[in-house]
C-alpha cells in the first residue's frame, strides 16, 4: 500500500510539471492573439477565435513539452501534431492574405522553441513588454474552457463559420513535410532520442533585437478593427462598452518554463495606459513608429522572459 502510495504521489507531481495553469495558459494564448491581431488585422470574430485555438493548442502543448525538452522523439511528434491541427483550425480563421502574412513569421507559426532548460514562446523574443496589450481581452477570456478543441470534434470546429472567404490551399503542415527536420532543429534542438535515453537536448538559439513597444499605440496600433475589438460589451458585443484607461495591461510575468519544477511566484507589472479621451485628441501614429526585427524562419532569434508553471486537472 505504501509503495503504490508513493507511485501515485510521484505521477501527480510529473503530470503537475508536465502543464501549465488555466491562468497562464490564458496569458501566453491572450499574448499571441493579442499580437496577431496588430500584425494581420484580425477582425473582433476572428480575434476571439484565434485566442480559442492559441488556448487549445498552448494547454495540449504543454502537457508534452517536458518530454519534448529532453529530447523524447515520440513527444516531439505529438507536439508537431497539435502544432499542426492549431495551424488548420487557423486556416479556416483566417483569409488567405493574412495566413501567408501568418507563415512568414515564425513566431506566430511555430510559436513554441527549447530554451535548453526549459521551453518558450518566440513572440516574447519579438514583444519585450509583457505586460502591455494592444487590445482588450477577447470576450471569452475567462469563460472559454477549451471546448471547441480537437479532442471534441472529428474535424474542426472553425471549418465552416467563416463563409464566402477566400481560403489559404497552400501547405502548411510540418509533420511529413521535407524540410521538417530543420524546423524540428530549429525549434528542439538535434539530441533526440528514445525513451530511457541520457542525453539532454541544450540546443540555444543566437540573438536578436526585441521590439518596443509604447503604450500610447493601444487603440492606434494599425489594426482597422481596433475600435471594435477593444469597445465590445461583454454580454453584447455589437452594443459599446465603457473604456477603463488601463484595463487589460497587467499580467503576470513570464520566466522560462523549466521541466521537473514547481510552479513559481508570478511577478506581475503594471502598465499605465491612456484613457480613452486622451487618445481621441492624439494623432494616429504609424506602424512604421516601432522598431520592428523579423526573425528569419532559421529559429535565429534571442529566447528571453518566458514562464514558470504548473498545471494540474482538466480545464
């Protein structure tokens, strides 16, 4: 008795450190939709929708991403599953201008990499400022659950909401296809191995220049949908809601997600955001105002401020 005490201890504690939390697997969904709405003017549809399938594909991922930073190549397949079923669900999503503007940039298309000790999403290394948001939270932020994942449907949820849209028919799956090996370097590194192997996978990838962010961009970031994405009610998303200066610009802060370790304090960091009148009154600054740095589809780009967590139960 004693003994399959102590097995049953020792799985819930592997299984704890093997996912994330519900709240950071929203902050790290809502931080990558949050910058694919300013970077491919998602619509307010499209931007709750993307934050669905980011959440989806973050909460599966990161039950496998443990094993997938030791190397384990079984893991590393399923990751590049999710990665893939994520990467459909976005094509139905989005127009066919705005997936190939979405395959271009490796951190919106393979978001996650191995830090060598631990994993990472790339769009941290492109965005610094982890506390600022473009937008508002999507209108399902705290209600959605994950229950239009894949684990739910035969095909995806997302195929035919969006009608008489021109749709991407180009390739876009990793798995299978022939340069799947230099991504798969890329992302993890090359010490693979099988099951009950020693060998830890501490591929680093080189540097590169983060991106600035300033506040004062909130409603002016580019994106056309912005007054609406960021002026929805939360029980009625065509009426208008009162802006609060501010809402939205706090989260807890990232560190690196490191295999085997417990769930660490958040350190959370607020950021002063203009109000709303404020804003009317200020003249529309370009995109071209921040200093943007693209990193090639090589992985080449500095891995910096990701997250600690733990995640235990079903969402």
């Amino acid at each position: 008795m004693k003994k399959t005490a102590i097995l049953c201890l020792m799985l819930a504690l592997s299984l704890s450190a093997m996912a994330l939390s519900k709240s950071k697997v929203r902050t790290y969904a809502r931080f990558l939709t949050d910058r694919m709405a300013y970077e491919l003017d998602l619509t307010p549809m499209q931007y709750d929708d993307c934050y669905e399938i980011n959440y989806d594909f973050i909460y599966y991922a990161s039950r496998v991403m443990n094993d997938v930073v030791y190397g384990y190549i079984d893991a590393i397949d399923r990751y590049y599953t999710y990665l893939d079923y994520r990467n459909e669900d976005l094509r139905y999503v989005l127009t066919s201008s705005q997936y190939v503007r979405f395959l271009a940039r490796e951190y919106f298309y393979r978001p996650i990499y191995s830090t060598g000790s631990g994993w990472a999403l790339r769009v941290y290394t492109i965005y610094s400022n982890r506390s600022f948001y473009y937008f508002d939270a999507p209108k399902i932020f705290r209600s959605y659950r994950g229950d239009h994942a894949r684990a739910y449907y035969n095909n995806s949820y997302y195929m035919n909401r969006y009608s008489n849209r021109d749709r991407f028919t180009g390739s876009f799956r990793i798995t299978g296809s022939t340069d799947m090996h230099e991504r798969r370097k890329s992302d993890f590194g090359t010490n693979l191995k099988q099951r009950g192997g020693v060998t830890y996978n501490n591929y680093k990838n080189p540097t590169a220049n983060n991106r600035t962010q300033d506040s004062r961009y909130r409603d002016n970031s580019g994106n056309t949908h912005s007054p609406q994405i960021n002026h929805r009610s939360p029980n009625d998303p065509s009426q208008p809601a009162t802006v609060t200066p501010g809402r939205g610009n706090s989260s807890s802060q990232p560190a690196t997600v490191t295999p085997g370790r417990g769930s660490s304090s958040s350190r959370s960091t607020t950021t002063t955001t203009p109000s709303s009148s404020s804003r009317s009154t200020t003249a529309t600054p370009s995109r071209s105002s921040e200093t943007k740095t693209t990193p090639t589809t090589s992985g080449n780009s500095q891995r910096s401020g990701q997250n600690t967590g733990t995640r235990g139960g079903r969402r």
